[in-house]
C-alpha cells in the first residue's frame, strides 16, 4: 500500500485501555483513545486496493464540477442580460454550491489523493485551491493536525464543530452571519494557518509552528501564489478596463467581465459558500457524545434512500465527503472508493453502534436545544 498520504493516517496517541475491533475502548475514554483499535478492522490487502488512486475519476469529478460552474455563470449571466434576476439569484446560489465541490477536491489534494504524481497533485491542488482564495499547501498543516488530534486540544476543527448542540437559535444565527459574508474572514484566516479561538481551551492553535522546515516554506509560497492570483485577477480587469476608456478603445467588455467575476465568483464565495461549509463540519463532528473513537467522534451521512438524503448529497455533500467517519479511520482512500469502503466496514460489523444518520436525523441532532453539560475536547 502507498505511503501517501501517511501523515493523516497514524495516530500515535495511546489507547486507554486494551482494545481490540471485538472490545473497543470504552466509551466515553479520552479523545482518540480508541483511534488504533478502530482502523484494525482492515488488513492491508483489504485496504490495498481502496487506496489505488485512479486519475481518470479524480479528472472526472473535477470535470463534473468545472462543467457545473460553467453552465451556471453562463446561465447567470445569460439572465442578468435578460433581467431574470431570480434565476440570477438561483444561479449565484448553485455557483456556491459548486465552489463548495471545488473545496472538498482541494481537501483530496491535500491529502495527496488527487492525482497518482505527487508533484501533479499539489500543482493541481493549488490551482484548485488559489482559485477560491485557499492555500492547499497551508491547509494540509492544519489539516494534518484535524486528523491526528480529534477533538482534542491541538485539533484546529473543533472551534467550528465543538460543543453540539448549542441550540437552534445559536446555530441559525451563526449560518446567518456566514450567509451576509459576516465570517468570509475567519474561513480565510483558517485556510491561510490561523484557526479560530478553542472556546473549550482558550487557545489558539498555530499549525505552521508544528510542521517540518520543507512543509512550512511550501506552505508560505502557496499563500503568496494564492494572494497574487487573488489581487492580479480583478487588477488586470480593471487596469484594462481603464486604459481602454483613456485611449477610447473598447473597453466595456473587460469592465463587465469585472463586474460578473465579482457577482458570479467572488459573491457566493463569500456568501452562499459560507454556511454550506459550517453546516457541513458540524455534520461531520458536531453533536457526538463519545471522543474516543473516530467511529463515534465522526459521523457517516447517507445521502441515500430518502429524498432528504439526496438533497442533502445535492447541496452539502458532494464527492462522497458525507463518508467522515470512513475518512477518518482510513484517510489514505481516495473519496470515490469511499462507498465500497463503506460496504465493507457494514459487513464486518464495523460500524455496529457507529455515528451512521440520515440527514434529517443529522439535522435534528446538531440543531438540538443546548446540552447542560457542555462536551469539552480535552484530550
């Protein structure tokens, strides 16, 4: 099996008490106390081939998106010429949508599950990721840490999905604040390394300061490549727009297309995308009662069976991504062989007990009235 994608698969953390597939750690043990014994359930010729990495899928899921995104910002601006301004609207919020797809292929990336060539991986990575103002490299330092310190005090994540349930007038206010763009800038600082504030810890956590020398300069060279794209994009627009109007050239058609990058990319950017990713990691980690083990302190939800479960897939899990609980136990398996992997953890009992919801069971359970005794992340 490859060793790619190592660094997210170990956790080196000690198991609590003895445990084994068939006498897990007890429940409610310190955070990732069961983290060994849960990822036993698979040899390694059972995960060999779930690992294999297929670039034809990754550049058709990837094509899938792109393909998407395009038809809606034709659309949009094919009806902005109209004034269909509610299929404007709708389009603004299927680009949101679409650029969350992009995010989660960015997540593939960085965890070098993209492309077979490492190299071709984190330039597609970054390309993927500077495009939506995310710098791959730097989320895979902070990601690494998500994975190998779950719910625990150095886990980055768990200011975003920690403490579930909170109520439903918290949560609802929260995905309000993300809907007007209130919290586009603490998205942002945690993709260029700087998470927010633990509540339960009182921490900050500072993942560029816990990498390797080679990590870290890649890292700050994907943040400047991020912000040069970022700034360069709508400066050239507009630079062009105004020696066109100096000289009296034509320059209305580089203004518009300013004003349409502005309305149909960087405005559901900061917008429609923003709740779309909270909501998401809340259902992946948020309201769970036992930290031990990835296969309780994340969740599985099906996107399958019920029309909620295919709205569900359709708006906040694309790409398989609603398989958390599988990514976590096995990260090095590349997100569509995360359905068999799925399959094959059913049939081995594996997720006997484990968080496996629909989305409506999901919903219900992260939108609960606030629990009394608040669940820390304490390790």
């Amino acid at each position: 099996m490859s060793n790619a994608g190592a660094e997210f698969r170990d956790d080196a953390r000690p198991i609590a008490t003895p445990a084994t597939p068939a006498a897990p750690a007890a429940p409610g043990g310190p955070a990732g106390s069961g983290n060994a014994a849960a990822r036993k359930w698979l040899s390694s010729e059972q995960l060999a081939p779930l690992t294999t990495l297929s670039t034809g899928k990754a550049l058709a899921s990837l094509g899938l998106t792109i393909g998407l995104l395009a038809a809606l910002i034709a659309t949009g601006i094919w009806a902005w010429g109209q004034g269909a301004w509610l299929i404007v609207a709708l389009c603004i919020i299927g680009i949101g949508i679409q650029q969350h797809a992009i995010f989660i292929l960015n997540h593939e990336a960085a965890h070098q599950r993209l492309l077979p060539h490492r190299k071709l991986n984190d330039a597609l990575g970054s390309l993927i990721g500077m495009s939506g103002g995310v710098s791959m490299h730097t989320y895979r330092v902070t990601h690494r840490l998500h994975h190998n310190h779950l719910y625990g005090k150095q886990d980055p994540d768990t200011a975003i999905h920690g403490g579930y349930p909170r109520g439903r007038k918290y949560l609802v206010k929260k995905l309000l604040q993300d809907l007007i763009g209130l919290n586009a800038w603490k998205t942002y600082a945690y993709f260029f390394g700087a998470p927010a504030i633990n509540d339960d810890t009182g921490s900050a956590i500072n993942p560029l300061n816990d990498t390797s020398p080679d990590l870290r300069r890649a890292a700050r060279a994907d943040r400047v490549r991020v912000v040069v794209f970022q700034i360069g994009v709508p400066t050239t627009l507009f630079l062009i727009a105004t020696y066109a109007y100096f000289t009296r050239t034509e320059g209305l058609f580089a203004l518009k297309l300013l004003g349409f990058y502005a309305l149909f990319w960087l405005l559901p950017l900061v917008t429609v995308l923003q709740p779309i990713l909270r909501l998401r990691a809340i259902c992946e980690h948020g309201a769970v009662t036992d930290l031990s083990s990835p296969l309780t302190a994340a969740r599985c939800v099906r996107t399958w069976g019920s029309v909620g479960n295919w709205i569900g897939r359709a708006v906040l899990f694309p790409h398989h991504v609603n398989h958390h609980l599988e990514h976590h136990l096995y990260p090095a398996v590349p997100h569509y062989h995360l359905p068999k992997l799925h399959a094959l953890l059913l049939a081995k009992g594996a997720l006997q007990g484990a968080q496996v919801r629909d989305v409506v069971e999901t919903l219900r359970d992260i939108f609960a009235p606030r629990r009394q005794a608040k669940l820390l992340s304490a390790a």
